[in-house]
C-alpha cells in the first residue's frame, strides 16, 4: 500500500509553547513556515528546525500534527507511528565495544543515545474519500529533552503504519528535524510574539544553533551564561582582538555579522569592544533562557589594575578605559552579577601587581570596592554602576553614526578631553567633484576588493550614509572598513563627529595636527575619524593585519568634498 506523509508541525500552536515547540524564524531575512517539515522540500535537518523549552513543558505531553495521503486507503483507517530511525541502525551491530564505538559515531554528539524527542506514539488516522487527512495529533513518548539541559541535535523518525494490531510494521518515510531545547523561552532581546514574518526579533535558529552548541548540557541559567561567556571571550584564540570602537552594537547588535565572524567568516571585522562582547553574551545567553542585560560602568574613564583583553596574549597594567560595559544579571546593586567576556581579571589578593593569575569575570558579583570580586579586581579607581544605562539591544543591523547619543555629563566630558571648543567653528574649503561610482573605482581602491555589498544605512538627521567593508588584494587578513556619513552642514557633522568620539572606549585616540586629514582628524592605532566639509568618514582596520591607515585615510580625503551626496576630487578642493 503507498501511504505519504506530507507534512509535519511541530509548533502548531503559536500562542502557546507548553504542549509543543515554541515560535522561531530561521535568521534575520527568513522565517521558518509551518509545517516545518514538507515532503519534497524539507530534505536536511536544517530545513526542518524547531525549539522546544524545558521550563515550560516539563511534565507536560508533548504534540505534533502530520497530515498524510493514500489514494489505496480512501475510506480507510490505518495505525501509523513513528519509531527512532538510528534506534533500528543500531541494532544491526550487535553488541560489543565495537557497537559502542560506532554508535557514537553515528550519532549526534550532543544526543548520543537517542531522539531527543523520543517516539511518535501510534494512533489510528481516517483517509477520507480522496485519500486524505487533515493535521492529525500525535503524542511523543520517551522523551528525553528534560533530562539532557540545553542542546542541539537531530531527530530522525522512521514512520511505519499498519492496517490491523496484527500486521507487521510497514515503513513509509524517514524524516530528519534539528531540534533545538533550551532552558527556558528566550528572553530580551529575543520574542515570541507577533509571530509573523516581519518580527525579525523571533529566536533564530541560526543564531539557537551556535547558543546551543555553546551552553551545551547546561541545566541551570547561571552555567548557561558562564558556558556562553568563556565561549565569547574563547573567540580572542581565534583572531578576534579587542579595540576601542563598536562593530557589531551600534545602536543595536548586529547578529548576523557576528555569526559570520563566529562561523569563521570575516562580519563585520574581527576587532570588537566592550559593548560588542556584552551584546553577545547577554543575546546568545538569553536565546537558552537567562535573562541578561548590558549595563555600563563609570566614571567617563578610569584606568583598570591588570587586565587581559580578548585575543591579547599577555596582561596589560594600568589600561585605561573611556566607560565600560558588561552582560549584567540581578538588580543594579553591588550584589548583581557581572559576565564579561571582552577581558580576564587578575585572580589573585594583589590585582594591582604581578603575577597575573587569569580570571575569567563570569557569574561574579559586582561587589563593594573592598570585597575581593569583580569591582575591586577591575580597577583601584571608584569604579560605579550606571543604573539608568540597564538595558536590552535588539537585535538588527548596526551602522556607524546611530549609537545612543551620550547624556549632558558625558557630552561636557567629551567636549573638554578633545577640546572641542578649537575645531568645532573651523570652515571647510572649496568643493569639487567626483561621483559614488567613479570613487569606487578609483585606483586607490583598486588594491581592495569589496567584501560586502555597499549598506546605505538610514539614520535620524543623516542625508546619506554609507558603510563598506574590503579586503587586500594582497593580504586577506588586511580587512578595511568604511563607514561615511553625510549631513544637512558642516557645523551638524562637528556635532557629530563629537558624538562619535564618545563611541571609543580607549582614549589613546588623538587629535591629528600634521599630517591634517580633511579638515578635522582623530586617529588611534586602529582607527581613523576625521570630516571633510558635511562628510563624517571613519576608516578602520579590523582584520589580523593591521593596515596603515593615515596614509589611507588622507588619500581618501582628497577625493571626498563637499556637494551632497558626491565624492569629489582633491583637485578643485582648498583648504
């Protein structure tokens, strides 16, 4: 007999996640349709993925629904169930140390011994007159994910039916589901409602794929975010440095690059700074059911006792930072719990002094400046919360130039640090001309190749915006990033120009007096910000290779003037 299954919801109620799997989307651009599993188009795990939280079904019988199709059993009742399809490749093996070992070969790394979801409990389905059924209800048994923790792994169902309690098992499909379990529902930035193909702040399985694997075997929240942390900041083995600039949390965390620096792949450059790193930890904690949340530290600066910064391969004594963030848990007390995976602390009585004994500051209380946590680890200055700061990035594209504007305070501070006061009324010089297109193509732009596609970002006050990232011609680790932004005058980019000196968490960026690039410039080792006219340019190295960026910098200088929206040639330009 040919019976079909056509498909399979996992999450078939959407307003609820007790009984079945909760809402999800498969990344930022794309959402996972139900049924999630389709016959004919759902040919790997991936493409049938589905998330199931511990908290809220514990205790509970977990559900599917799958419709199928018979044209030879219209009108008939069949029992159809599903069993674990490597339960019976097992058994072919015998017994023995032998079986044992290619079991676990065979089998999910983080499921060894079994379908999280266990078994689809047989049932009797009607096949009306055209050899149909509807979505049909079906119970789980066995299930396991309650007793493993936090996981990632792959279902696979061999499907059979029959048509009395006497007759041999018959199969008829075998389907494959990546299943995701975390502790709880994801929480902030992450959401479950509306659950609609707009919502880009539903939990994505791309993003569940790497948190999962992260806090793997997790039971509880506080080692889900402990597990997460070390994972960030183990990112520092592999070529991620720390510098003073946000790549991936301005104004929102840009979670789709991060992935992509994660999974091997260049982002949006492998430097990140504070925010990035509290952004990460907090949003790929709570998609496992922590509830985390950024929260920055003053005074405006402060230099720290010994510190190891992500990627850095030895201490560094008496670093100073401009503010400081980090993944937050609890109240905004001395008793709340720090997570921070952009440094290493010094875990001995004397952090001021050698040696240095590496801390890694995850699940550690804040505490008063005389008991030995994180606050008296971190810095001998007075180091203080910012409670107002307490909050939850969502989770979107970042650009250059859209950071949360800093308050009144912060703003005098940065006004007297860069001496605002001697270049925020100089005039630009004449204009000239040179178009987008041609200035792409220019020669000293030959020596790059475009890494990304060019991002037009929009922001509140900007008429233009433009953000690029390229790699060497020469050296792939020689990664340029470009970000411009073009406003109504030359006085509203002074304005913001300040506003983006107070986005560098290091102060060692300066004010350059010769060579001047454009008519404005600050530059540190890994950056350069300077404005030319109503333009706002900031050119960054954030590959292994660390690019020389002044000369780069006052090139692209003379070919950028002052027409809206053009780039101009350095020619027809006085300064």
């Amino acid at each position: 007999m040919d019976v079909r299954l056509e498909a399979i919801k996992f999450n078939h109620d959407p307003d609820s996640a007790t009984r079945d799997a909760f809402n999800i989307r498969r990344n930022e651009t794309e959402f996972v349709e139900r049924p999630e599993w389709r016959r004919g188009v759902s040919i790997r795990p991936v493409d049938s993925p589905t998330a199931y939280a511990i908290r809220e079904t514990r205790g509970k019988t977990i559900t599917i629904k799958a419709q199928f199709s018979s044209t030879e059993a219209a009108g008939k009742t069949l029992q159809v169930r599903a069993v674990e399809a490597r339960a019976q490749r097992r058994q072919a093996f015998g017994l023995g140390l032998f079986d044992f070992l290619l079991r676990a070969i065979l089998s999910d790394r983080l499921a060894p011994f079994g379908n999280v979801l266990g078994q689809v409990k047989e049932r009797e389905i009607d096949f009306n007159s055209e050899g149909k059924t509807g979505f049909e209800e079906f119970e789980l048994q066995n299930v396991r994910l309650w007793s493993r923790g936090v996981s990632v792994s792959t279902t696979e169902w061999r499907w059979q039916f029959r048509a009395n309690s006497g007759d041999q098992w018959t199969d008829f499909a075998l389907t494959r589901h990546r299943v995701y379990v975390v502790l709880e529902i994801p929480k902030c930035p992450w959401q479950q409602e509306p659950f609609a193909e707009t919502n880009t702040q539903l939990p994505w399985a791309e993003a569940l794929e790497v948190a999962c694997d992260w806090a793997a075997s997790a039971t509880d929240v506080d080692e889900a975010a402990t597990l997460v942390t070390r994972a960030v900041n183990d990112l520092g083995l592999h070529g991620v440095t720390y510098d003073g600039l946000s790549s991936y949390s301005c104004p929102n965390f840009n979670c789709t690059q991060f992935l992509d620096l994660v999974r091997g792949g260049l982002g949006m450059g492998k430097i990140v700074n504070c925010s990035d790193c509290a952004s990460a930890v907090s949003s790929f904690a709570n998609l496992v059911g922590c509830d985390l949340r950024q929260l920055e530290l003053g005074p405006d600066a402060f230099h720290t006792n010994q510190i190891k910064l992500i990627g850095a391969t030895q201490a560094s004594p008496l670093f100073e930072f401009f503010g400081h963030e980090v993944a937050w848990y609890g109240n905004v007390t001395d008793q709340g719990r720090v997570f921070d995976a952009c440094l290493q602390l010094d875990g001995d009585d004397r952090p001021e002094a050698t040696p240095f004994v590496a801390l890694l500051p995850k699940n550690i209380p804040f505490g008063s400046a005389h008991e030995k946590n994180y606050r008296f680890r971190l810095s001998a200055t007075l180091v203080f919360l910012k409670p107002d700061t307490l909050g939850c990035r969502k989770i979107g594209y970042s650009v250059f130039g859209d950071c949360k504007p800093p308050d009144d305070a912060r703003l005098e501070f940065l006004k007297i640090r860069h001496d605002y006061a001697s270049w925020k009324d100089l005039a630009p010089g004449k204009q000239g001309s040179l178009g987008y297109d041609q200035f792409l193509k220019h020669e000293l732009l030959s020596q790059w190749v475009l890494r990304l596609p060019v991002q037009r970002p929009k922001f509140v006050g900007a008429v233009n915006a433009v953000q690029s990232l390229w790699c060497s011609v020469a050296d792939k680790e020689a990664i340029l990033r470009l970000d411009v932004v073009e406003w109504k005058t030359w006085q509203e980019a002074r304005e913001f120009m300040l506003r983006e000196l107070g986005e560098f968490r290091l102060p060692q960026i300066e004010r350059l007096t010769y060579p001047t690039i454009g008519d404005v410039s600050f530059a540190s080792d890994g950056s350069v910000l300077f404005a030319r006219a109503q333009f706002v340019f900031l050119v960054r190295s954030v590959g292994r290779t660390l690019i020389p960026l002044r000369q780069t910098a006052l090139e692209l200088a003379t070919l950028y003037g002052t027409g809206p929206g053009n780039f101009y040639d350095g020619n027809d330009f006085e300064s």
